[in-house]
C-alpha cells in the first residue's frame, strides 16, 4: 500500500472540506478523486501533499506517517518524496526546460553528471528531447503539461499527485495527453494519485475511482463497477446519463427477483419492471425511482405496443446530430422528458413516435 | 506492503519550525520599531515638564495643544486643503489613467513614464520652481503680466498656491500611476460587452468602466488624503511667509521653539493618528481579498478609438506633462545659474558661481556622501525587510501576519517629523542603541521605516500576482521554505524587489520630515543640507542641491521604470 488515509477532516471557516475521509491506495495503481467542484477533492491532495494541515486524522505514505493529528505530526512537503503536477503546471518561468526537470534532483544533491543523463531521458519519454535550453515560458499548453510531468517524474517519487492536470487543455489534445499517460504510467510503473470533476477522464484512465461528494467519500471501485453498479443515487446520477422515472411498488418480487413499479403523473397507468438497486427491499406501495442508462434503452420505431414487453410510446422533442449518432430529448406522456441516443444508422425526425423498451435487467428500482 | 504498524517520525509541535520563529523575530523587530515608537509618542503627550526636567505627567499638552489659537485654524487648513486636492485631482487622475490605459492616445507609453518621473520629483525643489514663476513680486508670470496687462495677479504664498503646488507634486501624479495599470488590467470584456450592447466610448467609460473600477478609485482617493494629511515642505516653504499653518507645520513650530513643546506636539501627532487609522482600516478593507489575477496574451485589451478627440486629448495630457515635469525641471535648473533666485529681472543675471560654491564646499562633499551611503543602505535594507513583511503576510499561515500587515501600515499614520521625533527617543532612551545616534545606521532605520507602506504594499501586490502554485511545486520537488523563498520567490520578485529598492533609495536621498531632527553635523543628508541652506537664506546654493537630489530621484525613476516595475492597485 502506498497510500492511507485515515478519518481524514479538514475544515476552512465553517466548511468541512473534507470530513472524515478514509482510503488506500495500491501499489503501481491509478486512483482517482472524483467529485463536483467543492466535493474536497483537492484538499485531499493537497492534505497527501502536505500543503495542507489536517484537522483531523491520519495520513501514511508508505507506511510512514506523514501527517497525523492524534500523534501530532507532520512532515514537510519536501520530505515526503512526492511528485505533483499542478493545474496550472506552476512551471518556474526562471527557469528553462533543463533547469526546471533538473530543480528537483540538484536539491536531492545528485552529481551533475547524472542529473544530466536523467533530465535527458526523462524528456526524451514525454518527447521533449532536444527542447531544454528552450525559456520555459516559450512552450506550449501541451508542452508545459509534458514538462510538468517530467519535472515530477524525474526523481521517481513513491507517488504522483495529479491536480486536473488536463483541464486547461483542449478537447483534441486533452484525449491525446490522456492515452500518454496511461501509456507512460504502465511503463514506469508509478502510483497515481489523480484528481478531476470529468467523468470521462476518471472512467478512461483509472484503475480504482472514489467518488466523493461533500467532503465524504461515497463509493470505492472499478470504472465499470461503478457505472454498471453505483452504491448511491449520487454515484448513479454523477457517473453518465442516467434516466430516472418516478412510481409505487406494485409488486415487490422475490430477492433478486424482478419488482413491478406503477408509474406516477403522467405516465399513471403504466407499468415497468426492473431489478432491485444496491438498497434494503422494498415493500408494496413505498415510492420508487426507475433508473436505466440511455444506452439500455431500446428503440422500435413504428410507435406499435406490445403489452407483454416492458415499454412506453414516446415522441421525438428534439433532436441533436452529436457526429457518431443521435442525442435525442423524448416526451414521455405528454409531460416527462428523457435523454436518448439514437442510432446514426436510421433516419430520425422531430416530432417522430417511438416504442421504447426498457429490458428489466438494465432496470434498476431505488427508494424514492 | 502489509498494515504493519506504521513508523512515526515523531516531532513535537510540529508547526514551530523555522519559518515560525523567524516571523516571530521579524514582528518582533518591526513591532519595536514601529509600534513602540507610536507607543513613545503617546506616552510623551502626558509628560509636561520641559526638557531636561524629571519626567511629570498630566493633560497640559493636550490642554495646550487645544487651547492653541491657530490650532482651529490649522485643523481646518488641514481639512481645507486635503478636501479640495482631492476635489481637483481625483476626476482629471481619472480621466488621464483611462486616456493612457484603454485608448489609443499616441505615445501613451512615454506619457505615463512622464508622470512616474513627475511622481519621482522632490517636493521641495517643485515648490522652489514655482516660486519663480508665481513669486508675487519676482515672479516670472507675474512680472510678464505686469508688462503686458498691468496687473501681477498671482501669488503663490497663498491658499491656492499651496494647493496649486500640491495638485502637480503629490496628488496627481501618484493617483495618475496608481490607476493606469488598475486601469490596464481591468478585464476588457465588460466594456466590450457595453459597445456591443449599443454604447458610445464615452458612455462606455462613465457607465461601465468607471463603475467597475470604483474600489480601486475609492482606494487611491484613501491613499491621496493619507498623503495629504502628512505633507510637511510645501506649507513650511510656501505657508510660513502668511502664517498659514497645517497640523504638520503647526507640530514642526511646537518644537523648533526656543522650549520645545514636546507634550503639545505629540498630542496634535496623536490626534493625526487617530483621525489615520479608519483610513487605514478602509483601505484594508477595500482591499481585501483582491483577485490580482495576472494579464496574459488571450485578454489582450483593444484600445478605444478616440477618434477626433485624440487631438484634445493628447493635448490636455501634454500640458499637463509639461506642467508637472517641465515646469520644474527647467526652472529649477534655471535657478541654479541665477545670480540671485528668482530675480529675472536684474542686468546679467546668469552665473555659475552656485555650482562652483557648491561643488567644492566641504559641507556638500560630505552631506553628497552621507546621502549616497544612506540611500543605497536604505534600499539594500529595505528590500530585505518589506520583502520579508510582504512574504509572511501574503503567503504564510503565520498567526501574527494581520499584526505585521497593520504595523507595516502605521508609519503612514505619523507625521514624519513626529516619526523622527520617536526613533530620537528611542535611540537616546535605550541604552545599547545610544551609539547609533548621530550615524548614517539611524538615518537608514528611519528611512526603511518610512518607505514601509508602499514597499510592503507593492511586494504584496506582486507575491498575489505570482501565484502560490510556483512555490508549492518547489515544496513538493523537495525544497525547504527557506530554499524556496531564496530560489523561487526571490528570483521571481527580482524586478518587482529592485523597483522598491529603486523607491526607497529615492525616497531616502529626499527626504525630508523623517531624518530633520535625526540628523547632526555627522550624519547629515543632501536633503537637509538643502533645508539649512534655506534657513541661512542661501537660496542659490539650496536651489543647486535641491536640483542635485531632483536628478537623483529621476535617475532612480528611470532605473525603476525600465526594471519594469508595474504594479498598481487592482
């Protein structure tokens, strides 16, 4: 274990930050904080990095004890032996390309001859080789962030700290940097500690993802583990599209068995049959939530129903061309609105009917 | 790696480390040399026997500091002319910051740098030149009026004429350099968003831009009356001959008496205090939490077009140029070869016996080289401190950071005379620190005491501009604090520091009200020389050194400028 975190709380003023937070953090791995803005994300980095104090807890880096309030310790950012790439890049503008990757190891006291050859060969990994006497205020949004990497990397640091190192980047070169990293961390073999609020770099490039909301972490996982099976409404909510449709329990089912919801407002009258969610069992006639990823959702497109099969009759409200297929808003009886993805393989217009069909096993039924 | 018990590394009460107790040493020193002397002074207001007397206490000072007849009168010049200063200065400062900031006014740069070097000018030498001009009977206007319309309407020991002096050295031109960069800054997407809107340039800047910058303005407007209440040579010069008094002037004649009345003096000097510290307070308070968020190239502003304007414009800016640098350069320079100051008039007037007398009188060679030795110790010793003030109050989580930002303010609160006063009790009164008196070490104290506010506050402004993420990457490298104040922070200030060292050795070598009861035969600057010359009625040799320090402060200036200090408010 590389990393521990231990009933972590940090409070500013009368905000809890982060409240009580615990996690580990495997060898060799990529872990990711992911959350909304203001979730403390990045106090817990910065609490890992030794920037800040915690008010509470305990951190370990490596089994050694970096910062703990009941034993009344803390070491110093610069003794923990961390590397940490800052949204901003913070590359010192003093300084250029060499001199920036060479900081780090000249204050470890490593001989001039060696700093040379691990500069050169850490920027030769990001495909920096031949840019050090460049000023590093002369590089690119793209270059900075490599320079940045390297700069962290250079020292082999027990554990790299990742604060949303790509959001200042854009689109195309955001995923380009994203398959680098992955890349270039297989290859060194270093635990990452990565921050972001973009659930498509966190599912994209983690190993294991926290999810945190108010300072609290809500679920630890796989990516797919927590797409296919969040733990919470939020985790559900935050991590994709996700459909929702309001009901009663009709027929609660046996475990692990199918349950039948009736339908609320203005789809009353219709039934959906779906799956117990991650919650304690429902009894007849509590309220529920139906929750189903868009994906799952299943199109016939002529409008016909079959009462059998689990589906509603919805109309096409809007529709917007996203390049590989269809984003779609559907009215569902008259009043309750839905994200679909349609298809690019069909002709679709706005206005047109269509007969979804919710196939139970996708379906998911929480408490309201 | 299995949960085996982890090692600790144990270390007591960690957060007293090094960075800890050298804040503390830092407030300590600042604190015994500003506040204590504060502290003197208020001590020194109830103690009335005269000097030379075992020390009595009592409320004769203030009693006699109110009873004063010209006090009323002093207290309301005081208001007086601060109020109306401020009346003139603030709309046409306003005015010009926005014509050199967001227009295309030809040659704004070199415009601004003009009004940096006219801020740069001692105030002293400035009022000398407009004593040429405006001199009642002597002076140049005047006379020519005389010939050509015959009536010399102007007189410059008056109201206005101190006011006139004070508008071009003080108070506009430092709200003038204060605002421009402000100005400049000021993200050019809520005037962009008014012009599309459908608003004109001029609607633009008084709906929009004017009330954007509003705290700004309001907080150099602080600035200004701080500045005023404090000013000292224009009214001794220029107020003495009508006996017009402000609170400065009125505290420098309590103690240049034959009995110095020091128990009144210091009772007036506490009530400036006094009236200083909500200024303070607002100041601190308009300015807190500022975004200083620094420019880069993708907001880069679009000038205005001035369209048929940028004729007039470029000429109101130019005749003010002119006014407040112009004016008194050539004419003090003029001064200099005058075979008696100020007389145009007479059959042959121009010689260079002034500058021979000067240049080779023992007592000038000796003040030059006091002056240089101060200056340069100032600046050296005041980068080093203000540095440190600014470092710890911006950066660290120091408890006591507040205490240090607000004594770091307090030297604005005292007369300089009054500050002067106190560091002389100070180094008489403490007996380890009486050897200093009469050396160029006192002088320094004092002088890096007196540039405190504004070299605090410019160091600060330029910390919150360049971002903690620099220094926090050092951290994580591996660097100490101390390394990386010494590798990251200190490099990266490196223009920033040398633009106050550039104003301090400045403001030292011009000095005035701080060093004045400081200086004896031993230690004594070109500045005070300049006051003695006066005082012994050698006008020609005081106009000579007074244009010496004048070429001294536009040199630093310059050097200043192209060290390319920016820094402003906002």
């Amino acid at each position: 274990m590389v990393l521990r975190l231990d009933g972590v709380t940090k409070v500013f003023g009368a905000v809890r930050a982060l409240d009580g937070a615990s996690l580990e953090v495997e060898r060799g791995e990529i872990f990711t904080l992911l959350g909304p803005s203001g979730c403390g994300k990045t106090t817990t980095l910065r609490l890992v990095a030794g920037l800040e104090h915690p008010d509470a807890g305990e951190i370990a880096l490596r089994g050694r004890v970096v910062a703990s309030v009941p034993r009344r310790v803390f070491v110093a950012p610069h003794k923990r032996n961390l590397g940490m790439v800052f949204q901003s890049y913070a590359i010192w503008p003093h300084m250029n390309v060499f001199e920036n990757v060479a900081y780090p190891l000249r204050l470890r006291g490593v001989k001039r001859s060696v700093v040379a050859e691990k500069v050169t060969r850490v920027l030769d990994l990001v495909g920096l080789a031949g840019l050090d006497e460049r000023g590093a205020t002369l590089l690119s949004g793209g270059q900075m962030q490599r320079l940045a990497l390297c700069r962290a990397l250079v020292y082999e640091p027990d554990l790299l700290l990742l604060d949303e190192p790509f959001s200042n980047l854009d689109a195309k070169l955001r995923e380009q940097m994203r398959v680098e990293l992955k890349v270039l961390q297989r290859r060194l073999g270093v635990t990452v500690l990565f921050v972001t609020h973009d659930q498509i770099e966190a599912l994209s490039l983690s190993d294991r993802i926290a999810v945190m909301q108010r300072g609290r972490v809500e679920q630890v996982g796989a990516p797919r583990e927590l797409y296919e099976r969040p733990a919470s409404a939020f985790v559900r909510d935050f991590l994709g599209q996700t459909v929702v449709l309001r009901g009663v329990v009709r027929e609660p089912g046996p475990r692990g068995g199918t349950i039948t919801v009736a339908l609320d407002g203005a789809l009353a009258g219709s039934m959906l049959r779906g799956h117990a969610g991650p919650a304690a069992a429902l009894a007849a006639g509590a309220p529920a939530h139906l929750a189903i990823r868009p994906e799952n959702i299943e199109v016939a497109g002529d409008g016909r129903s079959t009462p059998e099969a689990n589906t509603l009759t919805g109309t096409i409200d809007a529709l917007l061309f996203v390049g590989d297929r269809y984003e779609a808003r559907v009215v569902l009886g008259g009043e309750q609105r839905i994200l679909m993805l349609l298809p690019r393989a069909r002709e679709w217009h706005e206005g047109q009917r269509l007969q979804l069909t919710f196939p139970p096993q996708t379906v998911s039924v929480w408490p309201a | 790696m299995t949960t085996a018990t982890p090692a600790v590394h144990r270390r007591r009460v960690p957060r007293i480390e090094t960075q800890a107790v050298l804040c503390t040493v830092v407030l300590g020193i600042v604190a015994f040399c500003v506040v204590f002397p504060v502290l003197l002074v208020m001590l020194q207001s109830f103690q009335v026997a005269p000097p030379g007397q075992p020390a009595k206490y009592g409320l004769d000072g203030w009693r006699a500091a109110f009873d004063e007849p010209g006090l009323r009168a002093a207290l309301l010049n005081t208001l007086k002319v601060t109020f109306v200063r401020q009346l003139l200065s603030l709309p046409l400062a306003v005015l010009i910051a926005w014509l050199l900031a967001r227009t295309d006014l030809p040659g704004r740069r070199w415009l601004e740098f003009a009004f940096w070097a006219a801020f740069f000018l001692p105030s002293f030498t400035v009022t000398l030149s407009w004593i040429l001009l405006l001199d009642p009977e002597y002076g140049l206007i005047n006379t020519s009026l005389a010939r050509l319309v015959g009536t010399a309407p102007f007189n410059i020991y008056s109201f206005w004429g101190i006011v006139w002096v004070h508008v071009l050295t003080g108070s506009l031109t430092v709200k003038v350099i204060l605002l421009t960069p402000a100005f400049r800054h000021m993200n050019a997407s809520f005037e962009e968003a008014s012009r599309v809107a459908g608003a004109s340039t001029l609607r633009t800047a008084l709906r929009i831009t004017v009330p954007v910058m509003a705290p700004v303005i309001l907080s150099v407007l602080l600035l200004g009356t701080m500045v005023s209440l404090q000013t000292f040579e224009v009214e001794q010069v220029l107020g003495l001959p009508f006996r017009f008094f402000v609170f400065s002037t009125m505290i420098y004649d309590l103690l240049v008496t034959r009995v110095p009345r020091y128990d009144a003096a210091t009772a007036l000097a506490v009530v400036i205090l006094a009236a200083m510290l909500p200024l303070v307070l607002a100041q601190q308070w308009l300015t807190r939490g500022r975004r200083y968020t620094t420019l880069t190239g993708q907001f880069q502003n679009q000038p205005h077009r001035l369209g048929r304007w940028r004729a007039p414009a470029l000429a109101l800016v130019l005749a003010l140029v002119s006014i407040v640098l112009g004016v008194p350069v050539v004419f003090a320079l003029l001064g200099t070869f005058m075979k008696l100051f100020g007389f145009f008039h007479i059959a042959d007037p121009w010689t260079l016996n002034n500058w021979k007398t000067v240049l080779t009188d023992e007592l000038f060679l000796r003040s030059l080289h006091n002056t240089v030795v101060l200056a340069v110790g100032t600046a050296v010793a005041a980068v080093v401190v203000h540095s440190l003030i600014a470092y710890i109050a911006v950066r660290t989580r120091y408890a006591g950071r507040r205490a240090l930002d607000f004594i770091s303010w307090l030297p604005f609160t005292v007369p300089g005379i009054i500050l002067g006063l106190a560091l002389l009790w100070l180094f008489l009164g403490v007996e380890m620190l009486k050897p200093l008196y009469g050396t160029t070490t006192l002088l320094i104290v004092a002088g890096v005491i007196a540039g405190m506010p504004l070299g605090v506050q410019i160091i600060k402004s330029g910390l919150l501009q360049l971002g903690s993420e620099l220094e926090e990457a050092s951290r994580i490298a591996g660097a100490s604090w101390w390394a990386t104040y010494r590798r990251i922070v200190l490099r990266l200030m490196a223009p920033t520091l040398m633009a106050v060292a550039m104003i301090t050795f400045v403001g030292a070598a011009r000095n005035i009200g701080n060093f004045a009861l400081l200086t004896t035969s031993a230690n004594r600057p070109l500045s005070i020389l300049q006051i003695d010359y006066i005082a012994q009625r050698k006008f020609e040799e005081a106009v000579v050194v007074a244009c010496i320090i004048m070429f001294i402060s536009l040199a630093g200036a310059l050097l200043a400028r192209l060290l390319g200090l920016r820094s402003g408010l906002g």
